[in-house]
C-alpha cells in the first residue's frame, strides 16, 4: 500500500460509519497491540501499539506499573504463594495481586528509568517492531478491528439520537412483528409498541409516517428506541414544522391535552402585539392545521388562546359551548362553572371527553353546572308571545271569514230575486 493510502481508507471507513477518525485509529491501535502480544508477547504482559496513518508503520511500547508492598505482594516461591492464596481464599480474607514481572515494576527499578517515578505511575518499555505476523495474529487483529468498529457505531449512534429525543422525525415502516411496528428512521430501527399507537390507525410496510422519539437507551445490539404516535409533545412539534410562528417563539404553547386518535386541545399564546396566536396556527383557510389533522389522521384539534385570567381560561376551554359563569376555588383549584341548560351536553362533551380535556389543559377541577334559574325565567316570556300569537292569528281568521260569509248571504238573495223573476214571465208567456 503506498504512503497515503491507508490514511484514506481509514478517512472512509470513518464517513461510512459515521465515527470520529481518531476512533478509527485507536481501534487499529487495539488490533495491533493484540496481535503483536498473541505472535510476540508474553502472559500478563500490557502492550501499546502506535500506528502511523501515513507511512503506514507502528510502534511498539510495553506497559509497566510502578508498584510496592502496599499494592502488589511480593513471593519467591510460586507454590507457596499458590498455597497461600488457597487459604486466604477459604478464610474469605482479601489477598493483594502478585507481583508479575511482566506488568509490574518496584519503585526503586522504575527510579532507573525515570527520575521521580512513584507508586502508581506508568512507564513505557519500547519492544523492537515486528512487520510479519502469523495467520492466528492476524485474525486476532481483525476480531478485534471488527469489534472496536462496531462499538464505536452503537456509541455514535447513541449519541445521536439521544440528542434527538423528544423531537419528531420521518420514517419508513419497515416490518410488523405481531402488534409491534418497526420503523427505519435512518442509520437505526426504532420500535412503535401497542400502547403508543393511535387507536384505529393501520400499518403497512413501506408507509411513511411521523413518529416521536420517546426514549432512547444504550443496547448492546445498536441503541434502543421506543417511538409513539400518542405522546402530547408530537402535536407541538408537528406545529412547529408547519407554523413558522411556533418555530420562532412569537407564538408560544402553553400547554396540551390531547387523547390520541380523537380529540386535542392547545393553548397559544402571543409574545408579540398585533400577532393573532389562533389565526397564526390555523393558518389561511385552515392550511396549517389541517396538515397536523392528516398527519394524526382526523384527529380533531380545538385551538384556544391562552389567558392568565383563571376565570377567562376555563371559560375559553370549554370552547364550544357557551359559558354563563365561572366561580373558582382557589385552595383546592377547583371551579364551578355555569352554562345554559341547552349548552350542557355541548359543555361535557360525548362521554365527558370536552370538560376532560379541558381539566388538563388548564390544570383545574372543573364541575359543569346547567343554568336551569335562567331557563324559567325565560321560558313564561316565550309562552305569552306563543299565546299572543295565537289570538291574534284567530281575530285575522275572523275578520278574514265575516266578508266572506256576508258575501256568500248577498250572493244567494240574488239568486232567489233571478228565480222568481223567471217564474213570473214564464206565467206571462203561458196566459
């Protein structure tokens, strides 16, 4: 291989893994040092290798810790310190390690070497450099290169997309395993289980979908990410990538009570005057939010502005129905709010799920009271017009049939009148 050459490799492997280069270069390191001790070395001995990516040469260099009496125990005899250790061991007594040449070095030998040397210090030995190495060595070195790349690639990717968490991103359904769905999200496969997907909504291999990094943990087989579909932090998001507003922070959520697959409320809020927070989520004929409802397939969303008035804020969230009044509990944060009896099943909402969402979205006990008082009160008003009505549409009736009858009496005397008339010149003709 010429000069040059290896550098480069060790460049693409870097880019193709997505792993730094100096990791690509310890890893060699590794393999040398490995197989240098398996053709060369001796047992227990510590060896550093020291690869030059140029000229494609290392160096070799043996590892000795500077040690005494306190960290190592010293023994003549093998047996007898084999022996002893025995009976430490049974006595369930802590034995200090042997001292081993190959590792070890006394203070007063390290002193040769290096001036200064203490206990716990390490020294390099330069070895002589070998350049042929066995067909066990060299399979050594390259377990080892394999290994090290490897996890060098799980701890990248871990890195990456635990920075990540907590965002959306875009993925392809890959393969569906009983009811668990595994997504390709790029350079890893992450997991979408049972009880983050959204009610009713299918699966099908090769469907691009969103998908919000919930977890991501350290795997010994590649990083471990859990997705969802379901989590409330995915619609802020998915704002986020359609409105520039909420993007930039001129229009702030406030908070988010959302049930997965049927219905979510959010409250906007407007940093800047003369910036409508709705109408910036809304978007020009309903555009921006309509792209969110798709991506969460028809869920619906209420978008209600936020409001530092607690009294305000409930009545808004109740949204859409009608609001007479709200009276709070500031101690226990509980609220009691008061809407036409017409307007109270709009105000619980099928199966309580409006005045539920609600709740969360403001963080108050809310109780939904119907306004029966009111509904009396109005309801004599709209039985005396009912019965005004009446008698005026029956004095019309009547005047209306008096004409008429006098009309149909006129008719019928001048019908006798003709009669007779006739009578009296048919005698005439007769005589």
């Amino acid at each position: 291989m010429r000069l040059g050459e290896f550098g480069s490799a060790i460049a693409q492997i870097a880019e193709e893994k997505g792993i730094d280069k100096d990791k690509v270069i310890e890893t060699i390191d590794a393999a040398l040092a490995a197989a240098y001790k398996k053709e060369y070395g001796k047992k227990g001995q510590h060896i550093r290798a020291q690869f030059n990516e140029v000229d494609g040469s290392a160096k070799f260099f043996k590892l000795l810790e500077v040690v005494d009496e306190s960290v190592r125990e010293f023994v003549n005899d093998a047996e007898e310190g084999i022996e002893e250790k025995q009976k430490d061991t049974e006595n369930g007594e802590d034995k200090l390690p042997r001292f081993n040449a190959e590792r070890d070095i006394t203070v007063e030998d390290a002193k040769k070497i290096k001036k200064g040397a203490k206990v716990g210090d390490i020294l390099e030995i330069a070895l002589e450099s070998k350049s042929e190495y066995g067909r066990i060595a060299a399979q050594t070195a390259k377990q080892v290169i394999i290994q090290k790349i490897r996890e060098a690639e799980r701890d990248s990717m871990f890195k990456e997309y635990k920075e990540k968490e907590g965002e959306v991103v875009s993925g392809t359904v890959q393969r569906i395993e009983g009811r668990n769905v595994y997504v390709d999200i790029g350079k890893s496969i992450g997991v979408l289980f049972p009880s983050e997907q959204i009610e009713r909504e299918h699966y099908r291999i090769g469907q691009r979908i969103k998908v919000y990094l919930a977890r991501v943990e350290s795997d010994p087989k590649g990083p471990g990410i859990t997705l969802s579909r379901i989590h409330p932090e995915m619609v802020r998001k998915l704002f986020e990538l359609e409105v520039p507003e909420v993007f930039s922070g001129t229009v702030e959520i406030k908070s988010i009570a959302r049930e997965a697959g049927a219905r979510t409320k959010i409250a906007v809020f407007s940093k800047e005057e003369g910036v409508d927070p709705i109408g910036s989520c809304v978007g020009q004929k309903g555009t921006r939010v309509q792209s969110v409802i798709d991506e969460l397939i028809g869920e619906k969303i209420d978008i209600i502005e936020w409001n530092e008035n607690a009294e305000k804020f409930i009545a808004a969230a109740l949204s859409p129905a009608k609001v007479l009044s709200v009276e709070l509990n500031e101690e226990r944060r509980e609220s009691t709010v008061k809407v036409p009896e017409d307007q109270l099943s709009l105000a619980i909402g099928k199966q309580g799920q409006n005045v539920r969402l609600a709740a969360k979205l403001t963080g108050w006990r809310i109780d939904v009271v119907g306004n029966a008082k009111d509904m009396k009160e109005e309801l004599p008003v709209e039985a005396e017009e009912i019965e005004a009505s009446i008698e005026a549409s029956t004095e019309a009736s009547k005047d209306k049939e008096e004409p008429a009858d006098a009309a149909a009496s006129a008719e019928a005397i001048a019908g006798k009148e003709v009669k007779e008339e006739k009578k009296k010149k048919s005698k005439k003709v007769k005589e």
